[in-house]
C-alpha cells in the first residue's frame, strides 16, 4: 500500500549538529520542514517570549535526537573550541531540539518529528 503522507511542504535545507564524544558532526539535511516562532509566554514574575520550533524530516532512519542543533540552511564548520559559543543565545537562527519523535506508517518509519 503506498504511504498518503505528503511532504510537498518539506521544501527546506537544515544543517544539524551534534556533540558527541568530544567530536562534533554536521550534518546538511535537505527537504526539511522547518518553522520557528516566538510566543509569549506567562510566567510567575511576567511574561517573556518563548521560541518555538517544529522540525520535520522525511527518513528511513532517525537522523535527529534530542539535544542537537539545528539552523536553516547550509550552516557553518564549528569547530571544539567555537562549541560553547555556539548557542541558541548568541547565535542568530540557531534552534536546539529538546525532544525527537520518530513517526511510522504501517511499521516502518516515515518521518521524524524535533520540537
């Protein structure tokens, strides 16, 4: 039976980066939906905005885990010694994933949800 998802709207380009084992990877991942926003969100002192993103990545295998770094477009080589500095705080665009959900469709995967 073939698969009715449709992911006409996955029509992005995402560079993913990972921390692992001191060595950090990039990876270019190619259509991708990718959407952030600010909301405003109340909180006991206030309010304050909150980013707020949804990645969608079309895949057999997982290719996204919680934890990662996400920036649209084809992002730049960071290196050890840039990691630290490379954070959603100083650096414009950059989102990190704090939860990853796989998706199947009929047992097999289809797509990965980042949030």
């Amino acid at each position: 039976m073939m698969n009715p998802l449709c992911y006409s709207l996955c029509d992005k380009t995402v560079t993913v980066y990972r921390r692992e084992n001191g060595k950090i990877t990039r990876n270019v991942l190619e259509n991708a939906f990718f959407q952030w926003s600010k909301a405003l969100k109340s909180e006991e002192y206030g309010c304050a905005y909150q980013v707020e993103a949804l990645l969608i990545v079309p895949c057999t295998e997982l290719c996204i885990y919680p934890g990662d770094r996400v920036l649209e477009g084809v992002g730049p080589e960071v290196s050890e010694d840039e990691w630290d500095r490379f954070v959603p705080a100083l650096v414009q665009g950059l989102y990190r994933l704090s939860s990853v959900k796989p998706c199947y469709w009929q047992g097999a995967l289809c797509h990965v949800e980042g949030r």
